[in-house]
C-alpha cells in the first residue's frame, strides 16, 4: 500500500498553484495518472522518488514512512529505490546500453531477460545517441526495471514507441511487473495510450 | 641558453594543475549545486584574478605570508614553511590565480548536464560519489579536458604574481616568462627569444591539442 498526503508549491508562469494529493494506491496496482499541463504530475512521481521534498505532509509505502514533514522524515532517493522513467528518458551519453543495465544491476540473467524484452539485443554496445527515439525510450524502461524496484515510476513512458512496439513492451511489461509484484504510476497525457497497461486512475486536478 | 628556467616553470605548471584538479572538481561541484549569497561570494573571489593585476594579488600574498607577521610569522614558527620567495610560494601562488582557469569551465559543464542524469543514477541505488565518478565526470570530459590545459598554460605565462611573491632566484623562483624578461633587461635578446620561443610552442601544442580532442564535440577550448 502507497499512501500520498503531500502539498507542494508549484511556481507557474501567473504565479504560484498548489499541488495537493491524497491518495492511496494498491500494492501491485497500475495507475495511471493524467491531468492538464502544469497540474503537477511530474512533480508528483518526483516528490514520491524523493527528488523534490513538499513542504507538507507524509508519504508511506508498505507501512515504511519515506517522508513526514511534521517528523523531519526524508530517506533520499538511495534508500527508496524506485524504478524511475524520466520524460527525457536521461540516458547516460557516456554508456552503452549493456553498460546502462550493468551500472543498475550485476545480474547476468535478468540483464539478458530485459535486453530480450526490450528487444535491445542487436544494440548492447551501442551509445544513446546512436539508438533511436523508441530504443532509447525502452532502454530507459529497462534500466529502471534492472533493479527489481517494489513502485515504478513512468513519465510518459512509451510517447516515442509505434503501436504495434507499444502493444508488444506492455504485454512482456505486464509479466514482469506482476512476476516483481511491482506498483506502478504510469504519468500521461493521454489516458488512452495506456489503457492496455493501467488497472486504476487518478487525475491530477 | 640555460634550460632551467623551462624545467621549473613546466614543474610548476605541473604541481599547479594536478593541485587544481583535486581541490577544483569537488569545489566545481559544490558551485555548480544550487545558489546561495555565500556560493555568490566564494565565487567572485574565486573569479578575481582574472581581472584584477597580477602585482596586486602578488602583493596582498606578499603581505599575507611574509614572515615578519600574521599567517606568515604562524606557518614559519608553527611549521618551518617559508613561502616568500621560495618554490612553495610559486606554486601557492599559481594556484590561487589560475584556480578560475580550473573551476570555471567545470561548474560550467556540470551546469549544463541535465539533472535528470544524477537523478536517474541516484533512482538506481548509486551514491553522490559515485554518481559523481561515473556519471558526471565522464560527461564533461571535453571542458575538464579543456579546463586542464587552459590551468596548465595560464601558468606557463604567469609573470606578475610569480615575480612578487617569488622574486628572481636562479634555480628557485626564477621560472621562463621571468627569464625572459631578466634576458630582454640585460639585451639578450637571443636567449629572450629562445625562451619565449619553448613557451609559445609549448602552449600553442597544448591547445592545438585540446581542439583536435574536442573537434567531435565542436566545442572551443575557451567555452
């Protein structure tokens, strides 16, 4: 069980807006979250990944307090360990995608099982720049995977994939999720484009 | 031609570099974190010998570490270390001025790294230490490579503060750009010219060197 109950101040083009959520989400569940430009759901997953501290409020995940304002309770990202899917996928330009998965886990078998999955595997000694747009989207998806993570976190997770790729990643998605018993928040603009993932929903006002 | 001069300013420009290096990056990476009125500060100070005259800060250093009083009189009593006219002042000198060689094109760079590439090393469990080592640095290769050389010749050239703190002591403070001046003094222009002659290959070497490295990059030494 994740429970969220966070205020964060959000500085906007006309001033400041208030991001207020409170929010309980299953373990093993995939939400997604959708909302208007600027409401804050970006925001949200990074404030749960503790890369942004709210100035109020607490988060909890399966009975484990990551952050209490009111208590000074804030465990940095190192010790929460979500797999997180940035929006600009943050790759390192310096990495090949084998040595992407090698930095995040020493696992021979699961690194071979995700390069499969995403089907990377003619690309292991490519850098980021030579991979296109939905490769290096799905390396970003793998990297985050290849620490077995409890909550996974994705911002706008499969915007560069063409259907059919989408349909295939969310398919093998799906296993390994529910093999991991993963959480997942899945972030988007358009509800439908992951429709055949989430379970739950919840719109960011 | 007497080939010491050369030798002790390439030592120098050398024990400056590799010091620079090792307190410049995590100053560089503090800096580049965030802003705070006393970061503004340390800053300015950090960028002050690029504008104000060498002789200046050769003075104030003089006067900061003269023997006769203050951190000088302390570090001579407490610990025998002289560094007016000796080859440690040379070298604390130089560090002093060609720090902003050093620091600033490396705050730069981390700068411009998107922090999404921190976070995203820090999501998978990597300490800031870590992230630093194997994300970062190698990230910014081409302006710390540039930052190396651009410390490396700027002390090649230093004149004014080595000359004041260091005086003209054969063998001991007396580095190239001194000599070449001494020479030029005693109308030798024929060793004047030979000095100035190492110095200047030496440097444009150097920065030849940096622009056939960073040529993939397009990136100018001097960004």
């Amino acid at each position: 069980m994740i429970s969220i109950d966070i205020e964060k101040r959000l500085r906007a083009y006309k001033g400041e807006h208030l991001l207020q959520v409170k929010k309980e989400f299953a373990a093993g569940s995939i939400t997604k979250i959708y909302g208007a430009s600027g409401a804050g759901k970006t925001t949200l997953l990074k404030i749960i990944a503790g890369f942004i501290q709210p100035e109020n409020g607490s988060i909890m995940v399966n009975g484990v307090t990551w952050f209490n304002a009111a208590n000074k309770i804030g465990l940095q990202p190192q010790q929460r360990l979500c797999g997180f899917v940035f929006q600009d996928y943050a790759l390192f330009p310096n990495m090949t995608v084998l040595e992407h998965l090698q930095y995040a886990t020493t696992d021979a078998a699961w690194i071979d099982r995700l390069l499969k999955l995403g089907k990377l595997e003619p690309f292991v000694s490519h850098k980021p720049v030579y991979l296109s747009g939905g490769q290096q989207q799905r390396l970003a998806i793998l990297r985050a995977l290849a620490i077995k993570p409890k909550l996974l976190l994705m911002d706008e997770p499969f915007s560069a994939l063409d259907p059919e790729t989408k349909t295939e990643l969310i398919n093998a998605l799906k296993l390994i999720i529910a093999e991991l018993k993963t959480t997942v928040l899945v972030v988007t603009h358009n509800p439908q484009e992951v429709a055949e993932l989430a379970t739950e929903e919840f719109k960011i006002a | 031609m007497d080939p010491t001069p050369i030798w002790l300013t390439l030592k120098l420009a050398a024990i400056t570099t590799a010091l620079l290096l090792v307190i410049g990056l995590p100053v560089a990476w503090w800096l580049s974190r965030g802003r705070s009125f006393f970061k503004i500060v340390l800053e300015a100070m950090i960028t002050m010998p690029l504008v104000l005259p060498p002789s200046v800060l050769g003075f104030y250093l003089l006067l900061a570490f003269s023997p006769q009083h203050g951190i000088g009189l302390w570090l001579q009593q407490t610990f025998d270390i002289q560094f007016v006219f000796s080859f440690k002042g040379l070298v604390l000198a130089s560090v002093i001025y060609s720090a902003p060689f050093m620091i600033g094109p490396i705050k730069s760079a981390l700068q411009q790294l998107p922090v999404s590439l921190s976070q995203a090393s820090h999501s998978l469990g990597k300490s800031r230490w870590q992230t630093f080592i194997k994300i970062l640095l190698p990230n910014i290769r081409p302006s710390l490579l540039s930052a190396i050389v651009l410390t490396f010749a700027h002390t090649l050239g230093e004149f004014g503060v080595v000359l004041m703190i260091g005086g003209n002591i054969p063998g001991v403070t007396r580095v190239a750009s001194i000599a070449v001046y001494d020479a030029v003094e005693q109308m030798d222009y024929h060793s004047a010219n030979l000095y100035s002659l190492v110095l200047f290959a030496i440097t444009f070497v150097l920065v030849i060197a940096v622009f056939v490295f960073n040529k993939y990059q397009l990136k100018s030494p001097l960004e």
